[in-house]
C-alpha cells in the first residue's frame, strides 16, 4: 500500500479554512435576500394608504359639514365592506367648545382607532 | 491485472473534487438568488407611486370655503360629475409615467373603476372609468382613492344618483 506524502498539511489546512469560510459567507448573502423580500412584503400587507385615504375623506366630510349624512355613511360602510374588506365606521358629536370625531378602521390585521378634536368658539 | 497501490490518492482526489465543485455550486447559487426580492420591493414602490398620483388628483386648489367650484373641488371630484374619463386618464397617465427626464416615459399602465352605491337597493355598481390598456395577467398592484362627489344636472357622465355621496375610485396598475 502506498504511504501518504506528509508534506504540505499547511496547504491543504488553508485550503480547508478558505473554503469553509467562503461558505458561510455564502450562507450570509443568501440570508440577505430574505430580508428584503420580508420587509417589503410587511409593508405591502400593512394597510397605511387605506387609513390615510380614509382619515382624509372624513376630514373633506368635515369640512364639507356633511359627516352626518346617513347615506353617506352608509356609503363608506357598504363599500368599503365589499371593496376594501375592511370595517369601518366614524362618528361625531359637541361638547362645550369641542367637535369630536370618532374614527374607526379594521381591516382583520391592522385595527385603527382616533379621537379626533377640533376646537369650535 | 488490477492491484491496490494508490487507492488513497484516488479517495482524496475524489474528495477534493467533490469539495471543489460543492462550494462553486454554493457559491454560485447563493448570489444569484438576490433577484426574486425585487418583485416584491418593485409592488411597493408602485403602490405608492399609484396612491400618491390619486391624491395629488383628489386634492382641492383651495378651501371648500372657497365659491369658485372650480378651487373647492378636486380635480378628480370635477372628472366624475361632469366630464368623464378621458382627461383622467391622461393626466393620471402623465402623473405616474413621468421622469427626470422630461424627454423620457416610464410605460405603466392601468385601468380604473368607480365603485357606488345604489340607496334605492343598497347594491353596490361599478362604471369603467378610464382604461389605458387590456388587462392580461401581467403583476399588478391595486390602489384605492374615496372622492366625495354631488353631481347635479345635465353634465352626469356616469349617471351617479344626484346628492352627496362618496364613491371609491379603484386603480389596477401594471408595468407593461
């Protein structure tokens, strides 16, 4: 049987360490994809545009002085049911000097609740 | 004849060929993995530029305050009471298809619904309101706009009922 040659372990150790190490370095770039497609994937799924587009309609209501309208509110229920799939809902009332509107968003993952005041002389 | 002398160096060098061809394939296969990230960074991206280009539309010239209805009102609450969905269209087109550079045009595509309810039946009904394309099935992204309208008199292109109401302005949006 023929005798290994044991000259060059040096060699081959380096080349274990540098190969070993090219590796996880690998395994790292590869976990950074990921990341990426996680965190664009969370804010796609949270529904910021909705709750924005809905507290700025609500404000043009306001300053329309037609946020009591039961059909309007029976529009933004209705539709926002079938279309949005999101619950929502908002109301307003005085007291003293204060005009309150409660504002309500639930779409089965974000839930958005607001108290809104405005001061009325 | 066959004899044994030289298995060892036969194993190691099949050993080290396997290690060699193990990590290029690693190597290799774990950079190019980054490209299916941009799908999803690329879907944000055009929802916000969708959501924004409908409230820049949405967006009166001055207070409700204001007499002129052409400052009170938005531009997209004028489209859908008197003149319909070309002028949309072309401007909403403008809007997400421009760049830095004024001499160049992104090519996105969209087709744009208006959603409203009957109070007669409490049924919700659409009208086409502009679209730039056919749909197929390219990747889209679907963005929403409330518009408070009042359409009244004769000027009604998609013959909403006339009182106050508040209708949903849905915006399919694709690269193609």
């Amino acid at each position: 049987m023929a005798r290994l040659n044991d000259e060059g372990q040096w060699i081959v150790m380096m080349g274990f360490i540098i190969s070993i190490s090219i590796l996880i370095l690998a395994i790292a770039v590869g976990e950074s994809s990921l990341v990426g497609k996680t965190t664009s994937e969370s804010v796609l799924e949270f529904s910021k545009c909705d709750i924005q587009d809905l507290r700025s309609e609500i404000m043009t209501l306001k300053e329309r002085g037609i946020l009591d309208n039961p059909e309007i509110k029976n529009d933004l229920s209705e539709i926002s049911i079938q279309r949005v799939s999101a619950v929502t809902y908002f109301s307003s009332w005085k007291e003293y000097n204060y005009n309150y509107i409660f504002l309500h968003f639930n779409n089965g993952v974000t839930t958005y609740n607001e108290v809104y005041d405005e001061y009325t002389p | 004849m066959v004899n044994n002398i030289g298995q060892l160096y036969t194993i190691e060098g099949v050993a080290a060929g396997v290690l060699m061809v193990f990590t290029a394939y690693l190597v290799i296969n774990s950079t190019t993995v980054i490209t299916p990230q941009d799908i999803h960074i690329i879907d944000l991206q055009l929802e916000q530029l969708g959501n924004d280009a409908l409230s820049v539309l949405d967006t009166p010239n001055s207070s409700v305050l204001n007499p002129d209805p052409a400052e009170n009102k938005s531009y997209l609450q004028r489209q859908i009471e008197n003149d319909g969905g070309n002028a949309f269209g072309q401007n909403f087109s403008f809007l997400i298809n421009s760049k830095v550079n004024p001499y160049e045009s992104d090519n996105l595509n969209f087709n744009a619904t208006i959603y409203y309810r009957d109070s007669a039946t409490g049924q919700l009904r659409m009208e086409e309101f502009y679209q730039s394309a056919n749909y197929y099935r390219e990747n889209a992204v679907k963005v929403k706009r409330w518009v408070y309208v009042n359409p009244t008199g004769q000027n009604n292109p998609f013959g909403l009922e006339e009182r106050d109401q508040v209708v949903l302005v849905e915006v399919l949006l694709w690269r193609g």
